[in-house]
C-alpha cells in the first residue's frame, strides 16, 4: 500500500508547526510508535529551519512543498524548495563535542542519527531533500 500527503508552506518559522501536524497526524493515522513521530517531527523541524534561514534568508514569501509517503513500511519525506542550488558535500554530520561546545550546528548530526536515509539534491530550479526511514 502506498500513501501520499503533500503540504505546500510558505517559508515562514510559524509554518514548521503546520508541516509538523501533518506529519504527526500522518504517522498516528500509520499507527506509528511515538517515539518514531517525535524523531522525525525533529528532523522536519532542522530541514524547515535551515531551508528558511540559510536557502532563503528569512524571506517568508517563498514557497516550500512537504511530502510525507509511506511505501512497504518505508516512511518518506521529500522537502523541496525553489533556492539556490546547495553543495551536498557541504552538509555534514558534526558530532557534538564535548571539550569545546559549540552554538547550533548539531542538526544533520541529529538527522543522520535518527534516520535511515538524508540526502540533499539539487535541482535546476532549487533542492530536494529526501528522508527515509524504516517504520519497523
């Protein structure tokens, strides 16, 4: 069975709690565990946030498209934008380290931690951002 629900946002930081809902309501109608819904509100959250704040520079006029699709009990989550085209080799996982803490900068740690698959394509006319994870 396959299962698609597509959001079209604005690029605003209010907007990330409406993809957010949908998406907890797509993984609760899924019967998802809690804790799978909680991880993947995150990664959502870190890829919405670094869209608006580094692809978009704030300007909330932009668009944003959110798909959620749940196929052979394989969760996908496409976010795509219409940016500038971002380098992939430069989005690295950083692990956090504790000698010398740092502001900000954990969330592909935190993305790569908790998801089976992240990856950043850019497109001709901005990025697609794929998530996968295995619900069992």
């Amino acid at each position: 069975m396959i299962d698609t629900v597509s959001v079209v946002l604005f690029s605003k930081k209010s907007h990330i709690k409406i993809a957010r809902s949908v998406l907890r309501d797509f993984l609760q109608m899924h019967e998802s565990s809690d804790s799978l819904i909680v991880d993947m509100e995150i990664v959502l959250g870190e890829i919405l946030a670094n869209v608006i704040k580094h692809t978009y520079k704030n300007d909330e006029t932009k668009r944003i498209i959110v798909s959620y699709t749940l196929k052979d009990e394989v969760f996908h989550m496409l976010v795509r934008d219409f940016g500038p085209p971002v380098d992939p080799t430069r989005l690295k996982p950083m692990p956090p380290d504790l000698e010398n803490p740092r502001e900000g900068g954990y969330g592909f740690y935190i993305i790569s931690r908790v998801t089976d698959e992240f990856r950043v394509r850019p497109l001709r006319n901005g990025n697609l951002t794929v998530v996968k994870k295995k619900l069992r």
